[in-house]
C-alpha cells in the first residue's frame, strides 16, 4: 500500500512540474491540457463500466454539457468557472432520462441505447433551433482567462489539473465506500447482488448520474478551452475515445483512464508528429487488439505486477 501512495504522489509530483520542463509551447501545453480534459471524461466513462453498465453514446452528454455552458455564459453573461458546472447538470438530467428508460437493459443493449441516443442529439443540434446552437457552424465560447493573458495556458492547466484532482479523489471514494461495493456487487453478477438485498435499479441510476455529471463537465471544459463548439463535440471518435483509453489503462480501476489517457495520447501525438496520420488509426487499432488478448487488464496490471 505504501508503494501505491508513493507512485500517486509521483505522479502528482509529474503532473504539477511538467509544464515547468516542457516550457509554455502551445502546442504541448494545448496537449497536455486535452489530455487531463479527457482523463476526467474517461473516469466518467469507467465509473459507468464499474457498475456493471456500458456506454456507447457518451458523447451526447460531453456534448450537451459544453453547448449548456456555453449558452449559459454567453446568454447570461455569467463567468465559465460557474457555468461549466451547471452545464454538467444538464448533461446529468439527460443522463438520468436515459437511465430510468433503460436502466433495465443488460450492458452492449444499454450500450447500443446510448450510441442511438448520441447520434439524434447531434443530428438535432445540427439540424435544428440553429439560432440557438449556430448549426454546423457551432457558436463561439468564453475562454477561461483572457487570449491576451500572459501564462494563460499555465493557469488553465492547473485550474483542469485541479478539477482533475477532485474527480480522482471523489472515484477513490466512491469507489472504497457502500456505494463503490454496490457497483462491484452488479458488475459481478446482478442477480446475486439483488437476491443480497442490493437495489440495483438505484443504484445503477446514481452511477448514471454521476458518470453523465462528470462527462458534461469535462465536455463543458473542452468547449471553453477551445472558445468554440460545434455539433461535432457528438462524434462517434468522441464516444469511443473514453472506452479506448479506460480499456488500454485499465478497466474499472482507479489509475486506469489516467495510464490509458497518458500513454494513449502520447502515442497518438507522437504518430501525429511523424507524419503519420492515417497510419496512427490501424497503429492504435494493432496495439489496443494485443492488449486485449496479451493484457486484458490494461497497463494498470503491469505496474501492479512491478509493486509486487
């Protein structure tokens, strides 16, 4: 346990010196900022696969949490350090929408629902009420700190560093208390956890809930990083990146989406700065088949295996 503590506070350590190494480069710090954005949506993502439920469709809800909080500030003129957590909230009441409807399904049923449910909020924020969403064209978002503000990436990496923080500690948690064991006890055998006196229609609801809260606070910090949004945010590649990171990483672990995030993203970029940008999607594709069938664990297994 002690060597677990200390390769957090390693990591830790990496995380707050980093942009100190790397300099201030747009580029790395842009990466690096992206890359802790997604670590947030995959902990989403993954606490959903920890009950015992799957998600084909969370885009819909890093979508719709990134257009709420860009409306809300751009409408009410209210800052984005507020909205982006009141924007979640509206990503978290669709979350829900979806899971009293389906909460009964079983895992890839649930999962298709989702897919089904991200591609008609696209298709309705691309095709419809455009005087609002802007249409293909997206509509602009306030930044978080000024374009003119000098270190403006630094501050924005540690304000998403910190949000970062707060949701690993908060899936720490969760994941060590009653609740946390009510999640493994459906992912197990659902029936057996039932027949053990679980509630597992609330209990799956409250991992819905938390899991869409999370992905539409993490859409809501994408959007107002970039300043900009467009029906795009709905993508299949966004639904599908949180499940290729979580399962690289680690499935239903705590350090998993991080490893997974981490490595994935490097590779990915490092492919990109090659030349290689076609090449990278049948590159990361190789890779992720060998992890399934040589580490279905993930990553996370193999610093496991070097603790002990």
């Amino acid at each position: 346990m002690r060597q677990r503590h200390l390769l957090w506070l390693a990591a830790l350590a990496i995380a707050l010196l980093l942009p100190l190494v790397v300099g201030e480069s747009p580029y790395l710090m842009k990466v690096l900022i992206i890359m802790i954005i997604f670590i947030i949506y995959t902990h989403a993502w993954n606490l959903l696969a920890y009950s015992g439920q799957a998600s084909l469709g969370h885009a819909a809800f890093f979508g719709i949490g990134g257009y709420a909080s860009a409306l809300l500030a751009a409408k009410l003129g209210t800052s984005p350090f507020l909205t982006i957590f009141i924007g979640a909230i509206f990503a978290a009441i669709a979350g829900v929408f979806v899971g009293i409807i389906c909460v009964r399904l079983r895992e890839w049923f649930l999962a298709m629902v989702t897919f089904g449910f991200s591609i008609i909020i696209g298709t309705i924020f691309l095709n419809q009420f455009t005087s609002l969403f802007g249409g293909v064209d997206g509509m602009p978002a306030k930044r978080f700190f000024s374009a003119t503000l000098e270190h403006r990436y630094l501050y924005e990496y540690y304000f998403m560093l910190l949000l970062a923080i707060a949701t690993t500690l908060l899936i720490y948690f969760i994941m060590r208390s009653r609740l946390g064991v009510a999640f493994a006890a459906i992912r197990e055998n659902e029936m057996e956890a039932k027949i053990l006196g679980v509630n597992t229609t609330k209990y799956k609801l409250i991992a819905f809930l938390i899991s869409t809260y999370l992905a539409g606070l993490a859409g809501a910090l994408q959007t107002h990083s970039f300043a900009y949004i467009t029906p795009e945010i709905y993508s299949v590649h966004n639904s599908f990146w949180p499940v290729i990171y979580a399962i690289a990483g680690g499935l239903a672990t705590l350090e998993g989406p991080i490893i997974g995030t981490v490595a994935i993203t490097l590779i990915w970029e490092g492919l990109k700065n090659l030349g290689l940008h076609f090449e990278r999607f049948v590159i990361i594709g190789l890779l992720l088949v060998v992890m399934v069938i040589f580490k279905p664990r993930g990553l996370a297994s193999v610093f496991d295996r070097w603790r002990r």
